[in-house]
C-alpha cells in the first residue's frame, strides 16, 4: 500500500510539472500562461511596425484593471486600494516614485493608478521571504510565502506592506 501510494504522490508531481512547464495556472503559480510567449496578447496589445507586429509591453487589450478584473472581479477582492485615480494629482506628488507604474488614459496627462501600480503579476507568487513578520507559510511549502505579486519596497518582513504604502502616502 506504501508503495502504490508514493507511486501516486510521484505521477501528481509529474503531472503538476508537466501543468507547469506547460505554462497552465497552478496553485503555485495562477499566472503560469504569462510565462509563454505566445500568450502575451491575452493582456497586451500587438502594434504594427512597419510590415512587423511588436509587442509594446506598456500597451494592454484594455485597460489594466479591466484585464486584471476579467479573473480578479471586484466582488471577490474583499478590500482593495483604488484605482483610475491620478496619484500626482490627489496626493500632490512632484512626479511617481520609481518602479511604480502609472497607466496613461485619454485626457489624463499624468496616468492613474492601476492594479499594476503595486502589483505586478510576472513575479513568482511563492516567495522566500515574508511580507510581513506574522505572516504564515503558505499550506505545504514550507519557509514559502504568498509574494500578493506585491511590487517590494523593502526586504525587511517586519516593516510589512508599510514601504510600499508609504511611497505615496508618507505620513502612515
């Protein structure tokens, strides 16, 4: 019976590796199809240059939130920063502090906040290093924590979300 059992527990890897390297969402890794090529244009938009179509990292299908709400609906994220806001213009920031991305709209000349801003989900969901000091391992892997695809601040765990936040809000 052992035997049988660690032959199943050996097929689920394989499976779970093959679902992997496929480039099929896990529960490792839910953004798994962002590591093929060839599903870029799920999210991004291809444009024309010249008689080659290119891929513009910084162009999407639509905007980014609506791309991340097509799995992420609103009514499934419990509580949530604001999006479609213009961070210059409501916190009165000289310009976005770096590596926390804007997304440019019609008659926005700054860009709004977007899902992307503080997340950014071509990064692995399973870190080595907590988020924040309390934060438990995630089920089954142990010393691996839920990265929330968070865009870090710090590698500091007991200062938390707190650097990120306060990269726009310094007075939390």
């Amino acid at each position: 019976m052992a035997l049988r059992a660690g032959g199943l527990v050996a097929a689920a890897a394989v499976v779970a590796l093959a679902f992997w390297a496929a480039g099929v969402p896990t529960a490792d890794n839910p953004h798994a199809y962002m590591d093929s090529e060839s599903r870029c244009t799920g999210c991004h938009r291809m444009e024309k240059d010249g008689s080659d179509w290119i891929l513009d990292p910084h162009i999407f299908r639509s905007s980014v939130v609506a791309v991340c709400q097509g799995c992420h609906p609103p009514q499934r994220m419990g509580r949530s920063h604001p999006v479609g806001s213009d961070p210059l213009r409501a916190l009165s920031l000289k310009q976005m502090p770096d590596g926390l991305p804007l997304q440019w709209v019609e008659g926005d000349s700054d860009g709004v906040m977007t899902c992307g801003t503080c997340h950014n989900p071509h990064v692995p969901r399973l870190g080595r290093q907590k988020l924040f000091s309390q934060q438990p391992p995630f089920p089954g892997r142990p010393g691996e924590y839920l990265t929330y695809f968070l865009r870090r601040r710090s590698q500091d765990p007991r200062e938390g979300f707190t650097p990120l936040c306060k990269s726009c809000h310094p007075k939390l």
